[in-house]
C-alpha cells in the first residue's frame, strides 16, 4: 500500500488549477509506483457565466434537454418533442437602433428596404411595387376583417429602420428601441460583420425558457401575474383597440419589462426575432424517438411559401411574438409559438438578437 497523499501536495495542484480557471470537483488518486498522487477531478475548463462574455451584454445559457413546442396552441407548434442543446452565449437583448447605426456607420451597409428591388426576382410584381419600402403596422379606424391581414399591414416607401413608419418618421429618442425593418439577408451581414451567428430556433427557445419549463407562459402560467405586465404586448381589441395598459403603442426601450430567469430581457413581446431555422411545422420535420441534439429545423426547398408557387419565397422561423400580439389574434406571446418569415421581407415589428457558440470565443481572455 502506498502511503497517504500529504495535503499539501493535493492543495498545491488544486492552486494550479483554480488560478488557470480550473474547478476541482473531488479528490480521486491515482497510483504511481509506490506513491499514491492527488489527481483533482474538474467540471470542465471553465464555468462561461463566471467570465467575461465574447461580446459586451450577453448572457450564458447553459447547455441541456428541454420540450421543444406545444401541442395546446398553434398547430405549426406540434409536436412538443424533447431536444437538447449545447451551451451557447446569446445577446441580453435584441440588437438596437444605437448598436445597428454603429454597424452602418462601420460599414456603410445598406439595408435591404432601402434598395429598389430587382424586377428580375419579381416576375410581374406591378411597378409601383418595385421600390424601396417595408411593411408597417398601421392600425385602423374600425374593427376590421381579422382574416385579412392586409387591413392593418401596409407597403411603405420609404420605410426603413431610420424611418419606421414611413417618410417623415425618425428614430431620434429611440436609440435603445429594437432595430426594425431588417431582412434576413441585413442581420447576417451584421453578424458577420460583429463574429456573431443567429440563433436556431431550438437555441431561442431554450434561452427564452431559461429554468422554467412546462408553464404556458416564460414567467408563469398567468399573463399578468398580480396584474404585472410581463411583455410589450397589446391590450385591447387588435387592430383598431390598443389599450396601452403596458405604456407602449408600439416598440419600448429594451429592458422595460422583467427579465427571464436566466437574465435576458424582452424575448417576449416587442419585436419578433429571425432565427436561422428555415420554417417547416414542426410535424413535417423529421423527429427521432427520443432527443434530438442541436436540431436545425427544415430545409430551404421546403420552406417556400405555398401562396406564391409562381415566386419562391423562402422563409426563415421568427420567435417571440411582438407589440402586435394579442388575446384576439395571434397569441405568440409564449416560447414555443413561431412565425414564418420570407427572407426578402422586413416589417415594423421583427427584429433579432446575437449568438456566440464557438468554445474558443467563450473562454475567459487569460485562456486564449
């Protein structure tokens, strides 16, 4: 039998490996001859919450196994089926005005809503159509058609993110508003351009859940727990009926409501958010028996829109919900729901946040 480890040797290895950001866990030995050596057995490199993040104001979220989806709500939500995901870093909040006109000024970037459209990729769109514009919410006089949707939602000249209702509207005083009017083709130059990635829909959602699971909201099972509001949603009778017993008519600062339980502000309400994910309802993709790991969604082909055979539109998965949300129509304002958004599309309520996966980018500074 080899003698008894003295605790100094065991204490000066721990030392080592704590100050290099190790975490012993125990204290397992091992055999070398007729000395039995400390070994301290760690977690892992490094704890990611306890360091400084990749990029300024995100937030780690905790690889694991969650229920993906629902199947109580919106068909394209069903199955609810169990996936896992690794650990990533994801943005606090969504990308804002301030930090989006940093990135224009950086790069010169021109939005995809502020470019006239190429008449080739629109084979007989009528000409008036052909210009630069995005979609805004206008609300109407009256109570409306809930089954059109047109009767709220408008076509714009000139609308863009330094003008979100349209000519004559700016973004001053709104600095840390979420940027809207962004095409799925803008936020993955902006990620490119920030060493960042989208989010997928699995990543999302498992961040929006945080530490709950299984309730129907992300805070709760009621919507306004003691009559608190929890999100930028609407109150009243959408469109025409906007209440703004939340304070807000459309977007609000981010941060104006209550976290989630892992930090992240505004994942419900506000503005919808792109993820990477092309849409397909959840029954059209395949799903193992049992979990799925860092799941992709669908795939391009899959995802056009069958309104428009004529004009293949593909469309990415949105997460969310927004101000536009309602009791009456479209209530989105849960983790699981989802909306399909074609990638040529930009709207007065989308917008998006930031993911950093890669391990390296993770780790503290001091280990790089």
């Amino acid at each position: 039998m080899g003698s008894n480890p003295t605790p100094s040797a065991f204490d000066e290895t721990k030392k080592w490996l704590e100050s290099n950001h190790f975490f012993v866990t125990s204290r397992p030995f091992v055999s070398v001859g007729a000395t039995c050596l400390p070994l301290p057995r760690v977690a892992a490199l490094h704890d990611p919450a306890l360091h400084d993040p990749p990029q300024p104001d995100m937030i780690w979220v905790p690889g694991g196994e969650f229920l993906m989806g629902s199947d109580h709500h919106y068909p394209e939500e069903a199955p609810a089926h169990r996936v896992s995901v690794d650990g990533f870093w994801i943005d606090r909040a969504p990308v804002t005005n301030a930090r989006w006109s940093e990135f224009v000024d950086a790069t010169g970037h021109v939005t995809f809503a502020e470019r006239v459209p190429d008449a080739s990729s629109y084979p007989g769109a009528k000409p008036e159509l052909l210009v630069a514009a995005s979609m805004v919410f206008v609300k109407p006089a009256r109570r409306v058609d809930l089954r059109d949707h047109y009767n709220w939602w408008t076509y714009v000249p000139g609308a863009d993110w330094r003008h979100p209702q349209g000519p004559g509207s700016a973004i001053d005083g709104l600095d840390d508003h979420p940027v809207v009017h962004v095409s799925w083709e803008d936020v993955e130059v902006f990620a490119a351009w920030s060493g960042t990635d989208l989010p997928t829909e699995a990543e999302w959602e498992r961040a929006a859940w945080g530490t709950v699971e299984g309730t129907e909201y992300a805070w709760g099972d009621r919507l306004y727990p003691d009559g608190r509001m929890m999100a930028n949603i609407w109150q009243g009778d959408f469109p025409a009926e906007n209440l703004k017993l939340d304070g807000y008519e459309g977007t609000s600062p981010v941060g104006a409501f209550p976290p989630n339980s892992v930090g992240l502000v505004d994942m419900i309400g506000n503005v919808w958010e792109w993820t990477q994910d092309w849409y397909e309802p959840h029954g059209d993709v395949h799903h193992a028996c049992c979990t799925v790991d860092n799941p992709l969604g669908g795939e391009r082909e899959r995802s056009y829109d069958p309104a428009f055979p004529d004009t293949p539109l593909p469309r990415k998965v949105s997460k969310g919900g927004s101000h536009l949300c309602a009791k009456n129509y479209c209530r989105r304002y849960r983790p699981a729901a989802r909306m399909p958004q074609a990638i040529d599309t930009s709207t007065s309520h989308l917008g998006f946040r930031c993911v950093v996966r890669d391990q390296e980018a993770a780790r503290p500074r001091s280990m790089r």
